[in-house]
C-alpha cells in the first residue's frame, strides 16, 4: 500500500499561558493541540543526526485538533480550565514534596501504564529508585508525570483503594488551579538538557555529533520565559559525570519517557522524531539489546558483548517495539525496527523456533506458563507485537518489496524511494498465508489466562449504563489479567487488518459468482466478530493502561462497523480515554467522523 508523501511543516505554537505587560493571562486549556508544539531541533533524533533533514510521513489530519466546543458524542463535555494562579515558582527550585508528588505519580499513573506488558514493572517500581541519583531520570519522570496532570486539569485517582487520609507527599493543594503544564516544560527542558550535555561528552565513542546547545522548544521556551528564567542560567553545563552515559539503562530509559511524553498529547511529529533518535541510540552497538563492553582482562582493555540484556534494556526495548508499531501503522509506513532480525527479538526475550515461530507456552498439563524456561503472559503478549510489526511491515510493502528491510531503511526512504518490484498475486497470498499461519500458532500457544473470565450481555434494567451502550447488544468481556485483555484486543485488530487486506485468489481457475460472495460474506462477519469483541473487552471497565492501549483497536473497530449506536459507542470510549487520562484520541475520533461521513453537530449526515 504505497502512500504519497505528505509534506509537514512543524508549527511553533505558543505555550497555554501568555505574558503580558500586565502579567500573566490563562489561554482555554486545549485537551488535544492541533500541532506539537516541540521545536524539530529539541529531539532526540536531532541530538544525534542534527544535519539531517528528514521529515517523517506524517499526516496532519491525524493531529488532534483544539476541541473548542462539546462533541455530541462525547461522554462528558470538557470543562473550562481553572485560572492559574497570578505568579509561578522559580524554575530553578525543586521542593522536595514537588519532586515527591510528581515521582509517586509517576510510579502509580504514567510508570505503570509503561509496565502493562512487564511483570518486573520496571519503569513504575525501578525508575523512581533510580531517580534518586539521576537527575536525567528525575526530570523526565517528573515531566512525563507533570504533563500528565495538566491534560486532565489536575485530577488524580487515589491508588490503592479507599482510604480515610492521604500521605501529604500525594496531594497538592488546589491542584486543579495549577499551571501543570509549565512544570512538565520545566522538568522536560531541564531532562532534555542533560541529555544533550551527556550525549556530547560521548560523542566520541560512537557516531555521535555535537548539535548547537538548544535548550528549549517552543513550548517549555513560553512556559518558562513567563516565571522569569535566567536564559544564561539554563545553557550552564550541568555535571553528568556522576550519572548516564550514552550506554547506561538510565539513558535509554529516559529517552523512552521522554518519546512517551510527546506522544501523550498526539504530538505525532515530535513523537516520531524522538522515536528516531531512540532507534539511533539503540543502533550504536554500545548501547543497543546486547551492548558492547569494555573490560580490563590481562592488563588491557578488550570490548565483549554481554551474555544477556539487562532488565532494564529488556522493558525499554518492547516500550520502544511497541511504539515503533504504532508509529508505523499510524503513518502507513514500515516500522523502525527489522522485523527479519530473529536474533534481535530473541535477545530480547521470545522464544522462536528455527522456522521463526512463537514457541507455545501452554504445553503444560496446568495450562499455564510454568517453569523458568517458559515465557509467561508479559513475553507471550509481546510475541504478539513482534508479529504485529511483521503484518504492517506486509501492509506497507503492498504490491511491491522493499530492495532493504525495514529495520535498515530511514523513514524518509520509505517516502521518497520508489518501489519498482511488482510481485505476482500468488507471491502476495502465499506471504498473507505464512502471516496468517504464524498469528494461528500464537493464538493456538496460548495459556489459559489469556481466555475471558466472564462474558455479560448488560440486561435492559441496567439504567447506570448509557442508551447506546444497550443499543448495541454488545456483551461485556472480562478477562482477569489486564495485559491479556489488552492483548486480546490486539490479537482481534490483527485478525481484522489480515483479513481486510486479504490478497485477491488467484484468476487461473475460474470460480462461480456465488463461491466468490460467499467467500466475501464470511470475511465480513469474521471482522464484525472481531470488530464486537474488541467493543467487549473495552466495555468491561478496563484499568487505565488498559484503555491506552485500546485506541488503536477501538479505532479499527469503528472503521469497520456500521450501525449508529456501534459507532456512538466507540466514539464515547474514544473520548472518555482523553478526557479521564489525557491521552490524546481526538485525532482518531475526527478521522472516523470523516470516514463515516458524520457531521458533528447534528449526528448522522443525511444527505
């Protein structure tokens, strides 16, 4: 499915808050910006490939825009934002119970939700341990955290159940009044800073280069300018000798927040960029899954590879896989990562045999994954992003093949480079047939707990439950484990998108029109099951990394489904992720109303 290139120019916007003669004046709080507002030199990828000029395939439609006004379709209307207060605190100091509030709610929000697909929980219990000696660490983690707050106007969920009182360290006193969003541009410029210093003292360890010291983008630049920042103060090279260097865990950990961080509010150019630069820091074989290091053997210095990944490379590599995959099929483009290199992903943990394919993990007389040998719910999950990325990777190519593999291709070849190798019809099947076989031995390796707990049509008394809910005739699909259900809804969205791009049989031998409809007909129903599933899994209340990680499914979902109150209910799910997490979905709720056709203000468009 070749795509033409779209030509994107990042537009610097201003910051939400605006300075005056007369101080500072609050601008409405924009639940999903039309453009990220990062500068293209404040990135990652710029960091490490400043003379480049690529530009990804990004398409502005799928920017979110300002929503200026109440959906019809929207659970809840947005809200006005509170006044800020008149002054802000001194972008220099960090008060310990400010550094605590943002950790903890890093660990118990953001943190987490980057753990639904690890059991080591790395970035919710590790990151924070970690951050107290990293400051690279600290202030991206805060930034994430910070960012997170403001697109939700300061609302926060008590963990852990109910509660009489509250740590003083988990509450800020009228939160829902404060500029979140100039704390998170503080910590992130602060984060991104350090960055740059620790990358230039490496940069001869690796093809690194030296970029002009920019330390801020367009939006922590107006954020911080209005609390009076030393300009002067913020080019001071800190000291990064104590922490990161461009090999550490801590490093690439940081990146990873930091793309997340972009992606939070459908920043997709940003995000895109950062995603890049990760991808370069992971090419350098210092710093990649299994890095080179330097040892001192016989009284002098010798490089060797490490047995295994550490923890920390590990969750950060299926954070950056995941992202990579999303990247790819949001722009119609190949993923980053090779998805030919077997040896890569089983160093990063699955367990394939000689022919590629998933090993089953419910081979034991209990069913489920036992033994240190045997990969468990987290990995099996993760075998199914390793095959999503094989299957975009397929949709991408369409009716032609890549002269590299993906993994070896910069994203502005994807664009630019002509794809002159026009392969036959049977080519085409028979590569759908091998994609179809390895996600059927996935599915058929699955443990018990990947199989729904409970399956509940809503009965018609349910009054708490919205009209369009009960409309549907949807049931609700519990699973006991939150990343299976999370993972069954990618497992249906996969099912979906190999069926639809389906090559054509081959024309040789002649078929009836009848065999061909009938052939048509139950393609269809397949996806509308599929299509009901994925509806299911999200109506059965899911946690909130859950709901994340239902955006791209529950947008599938609607392409394919055609009846009004289906439709009203993905639109509700849709929104209510952003409205409840500040995840930005708005930009996939404008681009199935255009889709549908649908005009916002009146519903249904009849003409």
């Amino acid at each position: 499915m070749a795509r033409e290139a779209t030509p994107f120019n990042v537009r610097e916007v201003q910051g939400s808050r605006l300075t005056t003669a007369g101080g500072n004046i609050s601008s409405p709080f924009a639940a999903s910006p039309p453009v990220s507002m990062t500068s293209s030199n404040n990135n990652l990828n710029f960091i490490l490939n400043p003379a480049s000029t690529m530009t990804p395939p990004i398409d502005p439609n799928l920017e979110s825009p300002s929503r200026s006004r109440a959906r019809p379709f929207s659970n809840v209307s947005p809200s006005p934002r509170h006044g800020f207060p008149e002054t802000r605190p001194d972008a220099h100091i960090e008060t310990q119970h400010e550094v605590a509030f943002l950790l903890r709610h890093f660990s118990e929000g953001p943190g987490q939700w980057m753990d639904l697909f690890d059991f080591g929980s790395y970035f919710q219990f590790y990151v924070p341990v970690k951050a107290i000696s990293n400051p690279l660490l600290k202030y991206a983690a805060c930034a994430y955290a910070a960012k997170q707050l403001g697109r939700v106007n300061g609302s926060k969920a008590v963990v852990g159940g109910v509660s009489s009182n509250q740590a003083s360290m988990e509450v800020w006193p009228d939160a829902e009044k404060v500029d979140w969003a100039w704390y998170g541009a503080k910590y992130y410029d602060k984060a991104i800073s350090l960055l740059m210093e620790t990358l230039q003292q490496d940069r001869n360890d690796g093809p690194l280069t030296s970029p002009p010291l920019v330390t801020c983008n367009a939006q922590s630049q107006s954020h911080l300018e209005g609390g009076g920042v030393d300009r002067a103060e913020q080019r001071r090279s800190p000291d990064v000798r104590s922490f990161a260097k461009a090999n550490s865990d801590e490093l690439l950990a940081a990146t990873s927040i930091l793309s997340v961080y972009e992606f939070l509010d459908g920043s997709i150019a940003a995000w895109s960029r950062h995603l890049s630069g990760t991808k370069s820091l992971l090419d350098i074989p210092q710093v990649g899954m299994m890095p080179l290091e330097t040892a001192l053997i016989d009284g002098s210095f010798h490089s060797q590879r490490r047995e295994k990944p550490s923890k920390a490379r590990k969750a950060i590599f299926w954070v950056f896989a995941r992202q990579d995959f999303s990247a790819a099929f949001i722009n119609e483009c190949q993923t980053r990562i090779d998805t030919e290199n077997t040896q890569l992903w089983r160093d990063a943990g699955l367990h394939l045999d000689e022919k590629g394919l998933i090993i089953p993990s419910n081979t034991t007389e209990s069913g489920y994954p036992e033994g240190d040998d045997a990969m468990k719910e987290d990995m099996i999950s993760n075998g199914l992003v390793f095959l999503m990325s094989k299957l975009v990777n397929y949709i991408a190519a369409g009716e032609s093949l890549f002269p590299r593999p993906a993994g070896h291709r910069s994203e502005e070849d994807q664009v630019d480079e002509p794809m002159e190798i026009g392969i036959s019809q049977k080519t085409l099947l028979e590569r759908w047939c091998e994609m179809q076989n390895e996600i059927d031995v996935w599915y058929n390796g699955l443990p018990v707990t990947f199989k729904p707990c409970a399956r509940v049509k809503p009965p018609p008394s349910a009054l708490h439950l919205k009209r369009e809910v009960l409309d549907t005739g949807f049931c609700e699909v519990w699973y006991a484990m939150p990343m299976c259900a999370s993972t069954m809804q990618n497992f249906h969205m996969a099912r979906i998108l190999l069926l639809i791009n389906k090559p054509h049989e081959t024309t040789a031998r002649r078929s009836t029109v009848a065999n061909r409809l009938k052939s048509y007909r139950s393609i269809e129903a397949e996806i509308r099951y599929h299509s009901h599933e994925i509806c299911g899994i999200s109506l059965s209340r899911l946690d909130a990394s859950t709901r994340l990680n239902s955006l791209q499914p529950l947008f599938v979902a609607g392409q394919c489904l055609t009846e009004p109150s289906a439709r009203r209910l993905i639109l509700g799910l849709l929104r209510s992720i952003e409205s409840d997490l500040g995840w930005a979905t708005e930009y996939r709720v404008q681009q199935l109303l255009k889709e549908w056709g649908w005009d916002e203000d009146h519903g249904l468009d009849e003409s």
